[in-house]
C-alpha cells in the first residue's frame, strides 16, 4: 500500500469511529490497526465496526454500561470519555461509577463535585490514583460539570490488603460501621472465574506451594467484585431511572465475569452491557483478534500495546520484591 492510499484509509477510520460513518464488517481489507495511544476501534459481537455514537445508540438502552481498562491507557480513558459523553447525550440520567475510588472516599468526592474543595484536596483526601489528571480528571470534570452522581465503588484499600494477607476471617475483625459498608455476601463467586483467577496468576489451587498466599489473594479480589457490584446495585436504587457507567479494570469484567457475574447474580433482571479492551498485537488482522476474543465483551475496543516495562529480567524481579515489601510492612491493625 502507497502512503498516500494508507493516510486515506487512516482517514477513512478516523472518520468511522470519530464522525458516525456507516458501519463497515471487520473483514474488510481496508481497516488498519490503531495508529496512536489514543486510538481505539470498536467492534460490536457481530464484527462491525462502529463509532462512538452508533455505539452509544446501541447502549443507551442499557440499565448498566461497564467499561473495562488497561490502567494507564490513554486510548481506554478517552474511549471511556467519549463514551460517558455521547451516552449523556443519549440518556443525561446518568451516574458514573468508579473502580479507582473507594467507597470511604465518597464525602470528599461529593465535596469536590459541590464545589467544596480544590481538585489538590481532592487528590490528597481520597489518595487518587497516580495517574489520575492524565487519565480520570476529564471524567470527573465532565460529571462535575453536569451534575452528574459519581459512585466511589472499591471497597477500601487497606481492608483489600489485609484481606488479601489474613484471608476472609480479617473481615470478623471490623468494627460494625466498617463492616456494615461492605456487601452482605462479600465473597461471592464463580467456577469460571476462580478458575482465571489462579491460570493468570501462574498457580493452582491446592497443588502451588504459595497455594494460601494465592486463595488470600483471590479473597481480596473477590471483596472488590462484590464491593462494586454491590455500589453498582445501590446506585440504581439511590437514582432510579438512571443508567450507571462503570469504569474498572478489565480483569473484574471480561468474559462477564468479576463483578459482571456477581451483579447479575444479584440482579438478574438488569440489562448489563460489557465493553472490554484488546491490544492489537503485531502480525495480527482485526478479523483474526476478533475471533480470539470475541468473548470478552459485548463490544471490544482495540488499542496499541502498551510499551514493554522491562527488558532486564533481574530488575523486573526487583520492582516486584519491592512492591510486596512495601505491603507487608503496612500494618493490619
């Protein structure tokens, strides 16, 4: 292909995705993979593509829209502001709900979207995320801005890492007020899940040596899941006839799996819709990744690998060594 016949077809989808074209099937020869950090393709279960509005045509029927991410992806945040926005368009009854806040960060959340503190105080009170003016501060503006209810729907960190150090039986030490915020079966799961959990981490159950290292953590993973689900579900309640976006890592949701299974499970009667990221890996055809991973999502959004951390092994193996001693050495108490 010409240069000058590849920027027609870069144009050709920008314009698709960007400005509402006609959707296209996703064997078309002329699709190109995403050319930037912010470029994102979507597709729908059937293989065509679509642009942001056709996309939010299709959800705003939806009670609830989860948005799985790559943390840290530039192409994954602005989809998810595209999305919010075009939905807002579609239906303004919105509430966003949001994995990277934890349910104790909700008064000063609501403090800043009154207008009560600065977004420093804001980033200080509820200890944001690193990354959070490059990735989440144009979501929480835009929600600012329109008054639009933002949901802090993790539960707490520290009693995610106790967890995930003692295990379930650390919950039995909260105080009643700690312990009434969280959900009521805080630990529900499935088959399938459990199953992904321990393949990704590189163990299995019973049989690992770090096997109870391993269960500990798939418990503090399941506290989150519930601990969303369960904001997701009191969301609909506080703000009926709202539909809630929700924003959280890919591996709580892929698959309808995560916090997807258990708020199904609790609310079976809830339309719930899963967007879920793909990276476009070299060598690949979108056609030849949608068949790899068609499953994941009711809708997938393919973006450009993120760049490789590290090439040195040894210093790979550091940073984690690192991280974990970091976390032991914070107390349970």
């Amino acid at each position: 292909m010409t240069t000058y016949s590849h920027t027609l077809v870069t144009l050709a989808c920008a314009c698709l995705l960007l400005a509402g074209c006609a959707t296209v099937p996703a064997n078309n020869p002329n699709v190109v993979p995403p050319q930037s950090q912010y470029d994102s393709i979507i597709v729908d279960g059937n293989g065509r593509l679509l642009s942001i509005n056709q996309l939010a045509e299709e959800l705003a029927p939806a009670d609830v829209v989860v948005i799985g991410e790559y943390h840290g992806h530039h192409g994954a945040h602005l989809l998810q502001l595209l999305v919010q926005s075009a939905l807002y368009q579609q239906r303004p009854r919105q509430v966003l709900s949001m994995e990277q806040f934890a349910l104790d960060d909700q008064p000063e959340l609501d403090r800043y979207l009154t207008g009560q503190s600065g977004e420093e105080e804001l980033i200080a009170d509820t200890g944001a995320w690193p990354n959070y003016k490059a990735s989440y501060r144009p979501l929480i503006e835009f929600s600012k801005n329109r008054n639009v209810p933002v949901v802090a729907a993790n539960a707490p960190a520290h009693i995610v890492r106790c967890t995930g150090r003692y295990g379930d039986a650390y919950l039995d030490e909260l105080d009643a007020g700690q312990r009434r915020k969280l959900p009521d079966a805080p630990f529900t799961d499935t088959a399938e899940y459990r199953r992904k959990f321990f393949e990704t981490l590189g163990g299995h159950h019973g049989q690992a040596e770090n096997s109870k290292r391993l269960e500990n953590s798939y418990k503090a993973q399941l506290l989150r899941d519930n601990t969303m689900a369960d904001r997701v579900i009191r969301a609909l309640k506080e703000f009926p006839g709202h539909q809630v976006i929700h924003l959280t890592g890919t591996f709580h949701a892929e698959n309808r799996l995560g916090m997807v299974a258990v708020l199904e499970r609790k609310r079976p009667d809830l339309d719930v819709v899963v967007i879920s990221p793909v990276f476009w890996t070299s060598g690949n055809t979108l056609n030849s990744l949608l068949k790899a991973h068609q499953e994941k999502g009711d809708y997938l959004y393919f973006l450009q690998p993120l760049p490789e951390e590290y090439k040195d092994n040894e210093r790979h193996r550091n940073s984690i060594t690192e991280q974990f001693r970091n976390a032991t050495e914070l107390s349970c108490d």
